[in-house]
C-alpha cells in the first residue's frame, strides 16, 4: 500500500459517487454519514427491516455496525448482510462490543459463518475476541491484554479461517489477508477522546470498499483517518478537535498523505 494506491483509490470514488449503505448506531450516524460524505461517495443510513435488502441492492458497498444492537436493528443486518452476498456487493462487519457480551459474540459468529464479510473490523480486544472464544473484557475499548503479538497471531488466523480481511486498529492499525500483513502508524491518541472515530474508520473503509479490494480499502482508511487525526491534533479541547477532524477529512490532500503516510506491509512467509 503506498500513496499512490491511496490516491487512485480516492479518485475512484470521487469519480464514481457510490452509494454507500451504512447500517449503524445511533451514538456515530451522524459522523458516519459525514464521514462518507467527506469522500465525495453518498451515505444512506437506512435500517429498517422492511426497506433493508431494497436499499442494499442499490448500494455499492455495505457498512454493519453493531455498537448499539437492537431486535429490529439485529434484524436489518442480517437481511442487508444476506442481499449483499447474493448481489456480489462488499461489505465490511464492524464487530464492536463482542469481547464483553455473550449476545455480540454469538451474533457475530452468525453472521460471518452464514455471509462471510469481505472485512472484518474491530479493535484489538474485539478481534482477539472472534479468535479467542475464551477472551474477554470490559467496555467497547481496547484492553492491555490484547498485546500486539496476540492480536496479530489472532488477526492473521481469522482472516484464514474467515476468508476474510483483518482490520484491527490501535494504536498500531493491522491489516492483514491471511497472505500478508500492514501495520499503519498514523494518528493520534486524540482520536479515542470523542466518540465514534472507530465507527468513522468504519464508514471510510466501506467507501473506499466500493472502489477496491478489501485490503486496499482497509488499508486506506487506516492510513487516511490517521494523517486526519494528526492534522487536527493540534486544536484545543474535544469540541474543536472533532470539527478540526471533519475538516481535514474534507480538506486532506493527495500530498499530505504522500509527506506523512506510514506503513509497514510485510508477506507472512518472511515474518
């Protein structure tokens, strides 16, 4: 992944405006549907059970986001996760929360067995989580138990197991197919001082899923949020960092990602 990469694919979907079907929390709708924006692609947020597989038919690429579950909203995932399958749409599942409930967990194993995401996102916790039957933690956030080392060891073998790519963000973001492996280093500590930033990642990984592959897009979104994050965290206090956040994710330029990107992609054969 280098800023080329990144640039082409951020053409792309300037270019093409995909519609991009977010089914989300309501605690980051609006961040996602503004982070979606900021890529030139066009949000929908619908989640309704009875309008979901309409929706998701005439998107270019789903976002499932389980932060906040509820019986209709549990409901609408798995109708838009299945029409996504059936009409060869990517989609990315956002598997908040499962390292600390029992439902989350069960759910999301359901899903990914029954429709196979092209990307699976979590934080470190939650991605040791879908690994680890056994693991778990407090609260949405990411435990110190979930070293580098093992959140690695558990990425690389879900994304094997799942036939699926692997984001796991942190403070090290981690990509992986199963066949090789990026770390991404941009960002910033601010970004887990106001809610949501990982949903937005979210949200920029399924915009740019509309317009590449699954690691590529992931990889992107890493990348881009992070450079964001950095620009922004020199502004004071929460409120004027998260508008100085969606500015630069409006404003961010080709060359600022080209002077600031940093990542490491290595084969798993050499590591």
């Amino acid at each position: 992944m280098t800023e080329r990469d990144i640039k082409e694919i951020r053409k792309k979907v300037r270019e093409k405006r995909p519609l991009i079907h977010c089914i989300t929390n309501p605690i980051s709708i609006n961040q996602c549907a503004n982070t979606v924006l900021s890529t030139g692609a066009r949000p929908i947020m619908a989640e309704h059970p009875l309008e979901a597989a309409e929706i998701t038919e005439t998107a270019s690429a789903l976002m499932l986001n389980i932060a906040n579950i509820t019986d209709a909203r549990m409901k609408s995932v798995r109708i838009s996760a299945q029409t996504a399958v059936q009409n060869n749409i990517p989609f990315i599942l956002d598997i908040v929360g499962i390292s600390c409930s029992t439902l989350r967990r069960e759910y999301v194993h359901s899903l990914i067995k029954d429709f196979s995401p092209t990307v699976i996102k979590g934080n470190y916790s939650e991605i040791c989580a879908l690994y680890d039957s056994g693991y778990k933690s407090s609260g949405v956030d990411a435990h110190s138990s979930a070293t580098i080392e093992k959140t690695v060891n558990a990425a690389v073998s879900s994304a094997k197991k799942y036939n699926s790519v692997i984001l796991a963000s942190g403070k090290r973001d981690i990509v992986t197919d199963g066949k090789k492996l990026l770390f991404a280093d941009n960002g910033t500590s601010r970004l887990g001082e106001i809610t949501g930033t990982g949903c937005m990642l979210g949200a920029l990984a399924a915009a740019y899923l509309s317009c590449s592959d699954g690691f590529s897009a992931a990889a992107a979104a890493c990348v881009v949020l992070g450079i964001c994050g950095e620009i922004s965290s020199v502004h004071q206090g929460m409120g004027s960092f998260s508008t100085a956040l969606f500015d630069a994710l409006s404003l961010v330029s080709d060359g600022d990602i080209q002077e600031k990107i940093r990542v490491e992609e290595n084969k798993l054969e050499t590591i």
